[in-house]
C-alpha cells in the first residue's frame, strides 16, 4: 500500500511516500520524506506569517511533490491513495495542500484521504515502532498540549489539556526572551545542555492538582521575568535558565502523566508532536512509565517534528479501515481529536 502524504498546516512544506504493512500490524517505510522549511522567510518576523506561509507552500508544494515520488521511485499511476493535512492550521497553507491533494486524486482516479495534522502525530509512533492500540499519548507540539487514550483512527478519548498555552509555545517565547533565535525548542535545549536546573525556582502550574490538564502562562510570565533580570551575554545564565526552565516542564510533564497513568492504565506511554524531540523530556518521561510499569514509546526525533511521512501513515491506517474522503472536504481550521472533549478549566 503506497500513499503520498502533504503536509502544509504551518511553515513547513512537506511531501513523502510511505510504503504501508501488508497486514494489520504497524511499521511501514519510508520511501522519501522531502520537507522545505520556511524559517527564512519567518525568521524577520519572529514568528510564522499566515500569508506568507501560504504562499510559500503554493510556490513549493509542485516541486516537492514531484522530489518525493522521484526519490520513491514511483510514479503517481503507483499510488494507492493521497492524503493531505485537511486542518487543524493557518487555513492558508491547509488549503494549499488540501487543493493539491484533492486534484491529484481526482486526476489519477485515486482515493483522497484528509488527515488532522494531530492525528498524524497520534499515529506516527506506528509508523516505525510495533505499538498496539491502545495507547496513552502525550501530544505536544506548538499549538497543543493534550493527553489522551488512542483506541484507533479517530478514536480518541481527551483526558487532559492545556488551558492556556502550549508547551512548544513557551519553548518558542522562552528562546525569544533570550534572544536565542526561532524555533525555540532546539535552540533552548542546546543551551539548557550546560545549565544549572536548580538555579531558578519557576513555578509548576497544575503541578500536584488532579486530573490530566496543563497550564504554562504562569510559568511563561516567570521566565520573562527571570529573563529581564538578567545579562543575555552572560552565557551561564542564559544555560541555566533554559535548564531550569526544562526541568519545570519535565516536572509538569511528569506530574500529569502520572496523573493519566494511574486514571487510564495502559502498557505503553507515546509522546509525540515537535516538544517530543527533546531528549531530556523524552528521558523524564521514560521514568514515569517505568514506575507505571509501562514503557515509553516515541517517534525518531526527526519524525516528530511536522513531516508529510506522519501523514502518508496517517493516510495509510484509514485507507486499510477504508475511511476514505470525498473530494468535497472542507479544510478545517479547527479538528479537535476528542469532539466530545469540553473545555478545561483551572482548578
Ligand atoms: O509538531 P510541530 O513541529 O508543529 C506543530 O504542529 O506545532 O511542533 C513545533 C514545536 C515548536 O514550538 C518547537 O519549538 C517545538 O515543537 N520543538 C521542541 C524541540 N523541537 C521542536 N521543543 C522542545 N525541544 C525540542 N528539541
Ligand atoms: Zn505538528
């Protein structure tokens, strides 16, 4: 089973071909998984331009195509099906992808299939580890920061979320404060590499509250204030900042992966999303598991970041469940996972 996955929900133009399983059973492979990252075009801003975002994407999204399959060694005649991140996103840019996909299928007489971009992150584990539904999966990336029970495709329970801020977000803010350039999460890792954890108190918000919600603006707040007090040049400051400031998210982390353990015991924990790049939140999350006697699972670190292979799998299990999409999908800005989910509130 080939499928083509297009990927163009924020600043990144990406395109694979993804080989899926004969049977049931996860793992596929990777045939090509092309991706031209916008930062040039952003970087001026400090941020992702929505307009320029979806400009950049119709400027690319041909030439990508056209990269991945030669790459792949296929030809689209091969192909099984197309799938394209149908939303949640900068609208723009999803309806750039969404448009190409549709009008590849319907010139090829394929089946079109639309992905949320955060079910491409739920799923990608699978795409190259052997895990079994069910899982619990910690899903963090730049807009979100939720902690849910994955049954199968679109089967998803919402156990917890942020109320505020997402977690890759207060990375973003935190590199900025420190002039530490975009995006922030590779950047404050690096520098967090040589700091002291312990040198800044910041606060832990939820932390030791029930249930399964986040909440970063405190911890935010704190950092900018941390972060105006003290001399950008001073390079041990900058470390130990961005060290203390992981070790609080890794606390955070922690605490409310606890929480959704013991509420919804399950033997394997995914992180998935960009934030699960981040090998020292990677390697907190493993201890928390192992005290749950479950084991931590997470995609390689380059898939966890947007990629079109998480969306060529995502493509790949609901064509084998046949949940395939009519050529009339509407892009949707917003796709919750858990449409049943309400909104969380402080405690
Ligand atoms: O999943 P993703 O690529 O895009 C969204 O769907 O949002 O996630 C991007 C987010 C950014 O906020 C980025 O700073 C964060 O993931 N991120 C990281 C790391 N790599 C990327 N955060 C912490 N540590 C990292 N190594
Ligand atoms: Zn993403």
């Amino acid at each position: 089973m080939l499928v083509l996955g297009i990927e163009t929900s924020c600043d990144e133009t990406a395109v694979a071909v993804v080989e899926g399983p004969a049977g049931p059973q996860p793992v596929g492979r990777i045939l090509s998984n092309t991706v031209y990252s916008q930062l040039t075009e952003h970087r001026r801003f400090g941020g992702v331009v929505p307009e320029i975002a979806a400009r950049a994407h119709l400027e690319r999204i041909d030439g990508l195509i056209e990269q991945a399959l030669a790459e792949a060694g296929v030809g689209l005649a091969d192909l099984d099906g197309i799938a394209a991140t149908g939303g949640p996103g900068l609208i723009g840019g999803v309806m750039v992808g969404v448009m190409t996909g549709k009008a590849l299928a319907f010139a090829h007489d394929k089946p079109f299939l639309a992905v949320n971009h955060l079910e491409g992150h739920a799923l990608s584990v699978r795409l190259t580890e052997p895990v079994e539904f069910p899982y619990l999966l910690l899903l963090a990336s730049g807009g979100h920061c939720q902690l849910l029970t994955v049954r199968g495709p679109g089967d998803f329970t919402r156990l917890g979320t942020t109320i505020d801020d997402a977690a890759g977000e207060c990375f973003d803010k935190t590199a900025k404060l420190l002039g530490l350039g975009f995006p922030g999460g590779p950047a404050v890792e690096k520098a967090a590499a040589g700091g002291d954890p312990k040198r800044f108190a910041l606060p832990r918000p939820m932390w030791r509250k029930p249930g399964c919600d986040f909440s970063f603006s405190g911890l935010k707040t704190a950092v900018r204030q941390a972060a105006e007090k003290l001399d950008p040049n001073d390079a041990t400051a900058v470390a130990d900042l961005c060290a203390s400031f992981q070790r609080t998210v890794g606390d955070v982390f922690a605490d409310r992966c606890t929480n959704a353990l013991a509420l919804a015991p399950m033997p394997t924990l995914v992180v998935a999303g960009g934030v699960a790049a981040n090998v020292y939140l990677r390697s907190r999350l493993e201890e928390v598991a192992a005290a749950h006697g479950a084991t931590l699972v997470a995609p390689p670190v380059r898939l966890c970041t947007d990629n079109g292979a998480m969306i060529a799998w995502a493509g790949v299990e609901r064509l084998r469940l046949g949940r395939v999409d009519a050529l009339d999908f509407r892009p949707r800005p917003r796709w919750p996972l858990d449409p049943t989910a309400t909104t969380a509130k402080r405690v």
